[in-house]
C-alpha cells in the first residue's frame, strides 16, 4: 500500500512519521485508490526552520498540509501530464505544469513517477506543499 511503499522506499521518513502523527496512516492504507505527491526527506529539510516542529505539534494544520499532497484516484503520470490542476483530498486544488523540463506541482518538481502500491500511486517532489 502507499504507506509501506513510502517507508519502504527510504526517502520518506519524515512523510512517514508526519501521517503518523496526522492519524492518516490507517486511511492510506484502506482500498483507495490514492495519488500521493509524496515530499522527500530533504524536501521537508527546506521548510523554514520550525515549520516541521509546529506542524507535528499542531495536529490540525498537519492534517491540512498532508491531505493537499494527496489526490483521489490513480494518476499516473501519463495522465498527469494532461492535466492543469487537480482538487487534493483537502479541498483545494494544485496547479500542475508539464512542459520538456519535467512537470511541476504548484512550486514543486516531480523528481520521479509512477511508483506503484497496490492501492494507488506515488510521484516523488523535491518540495513540501503549502496550502493558502
């Protein structure tokens, strides 16, 4: 499932201690299907110093911020690069760019795609989203 493919993948601990935290682990690992833009470890390094902390401590806002990297269905990225935007589980939507550079979530890259777990799909950003 998503989250054992994330912890697995090794590059997602703090995404992985922050859904913990959020209680969203047992909803990622339901039936889904779910498309996760999934942060890095070093994507969550580049928060400005005391965002990590104040979120994992403000479990609210933590939900908030980890519900707007996750969007309904199974978007792979052949399908993602149709797309202009898409409405995160959160209820606001992300705008996406594809273009020869790669593709890009609001002010994310996706680094790698189509990482797939049996209830969904994974696309690496070397960035955390921020909803407004």
């Amino acid at each position: 499932d998503i989250i054992d493919t994330a912890v697995g993948a090794g590059s997602f601990k703090t995404l992985a201690t922050a859904f913990t935290a959020a209680g969203l682990v047992e909803t990622l690992k339901g039936s889904g299907p779910f498309t996760v833009f999934a942060p890095t470890d070093e994507a969550f390094a580049k928060l400005p110093k005391g965002t990590l902390e104040a979120l994992l401590a403000d479990k609210a806002a933590l939900t908030k911020v980890l519900t707007y990297h996750v969007v309904s269905g199974n978007v792979l990225a052949a399908d993602v690069v149709k797309l202009t935007k898409a409405t995160t589980v959160q209820g606001s939507t992300v705008k996406i760019k594809s273009n020869k550079q790669g593709v890009r979530v609001n002010d994310a890259n996706v680094v790698k795609t189509d990482v797939l777990a049996t209830n969904g799909v994974i696309h690496v950003i070397d960035t955390v989203l921020i909803p407004r």
